[in-house]
C-alpha cells in the first residue's frame, strides 16, 4: 500500500493518505504523544479510528502496516460473506 504526504499550512503536521480496496484512509502524526494513528472511511463501515480502539502506533511503518492488515482482513471476509448470496 503506498502512503501519500500531504503538507497543511494550517495544522503545520503532515498526513498521509492511501487508499486500497476503495477504502480510503488517511495517517496521521500527533504531536503532543509522539505517534500516530490512523481513519478509514467506507459506506459499509462509515468511519475506523483506531484510537477508538486504543491503539496508536511508535512509528509511520507501523501504523500503515496495522491499516493494511486490517483492510486485507476486512476484504476477505467481505468477500466470503458476499459469496454466501450466490447460493
């Protein structure tokens, strides 16, 4: 998955955005804690946060990482639970 910086001159901290399996997502930095974390956005979820889940991640690698995994593991079981209908 490729991340994407963009540069706001009004929060003067960078994001970065990807996007996969038509999700789009994006990084963020947070300045006060030292890390990172990350939103996603679908209509079949709407929004995930994963600092509603308490997690936050040390380093950029890590969090884009997590948000992959997450998004591979959400596919697949889309895609399973789709395959059901054919029946």
């Amino acid at each position: 998955m490729k991340l994407t910086p963009v540069y706001f001159e009004v929060h003067k901290l960078p994001e970065w955005r990807f996007k996969k399996h038509k999700v789009s997502g994006k990084i963020f930095y947070r300045k006060a804690e030292n890390d990172f974390y990350y939103v996603m956005e679908h209509p079949s979820f709407k929004t995930k946060n994963s600092l509603n889940e308490g997690k936050s991640f040390q380093s950029l690698e890590e969090a884009g990482k997590a948000a992959e995994s997450w998004l591979d593991l959400w596919y697949s079981i889309q895609g399973r639970v789709l395959s059901f209908g054919a029946f």
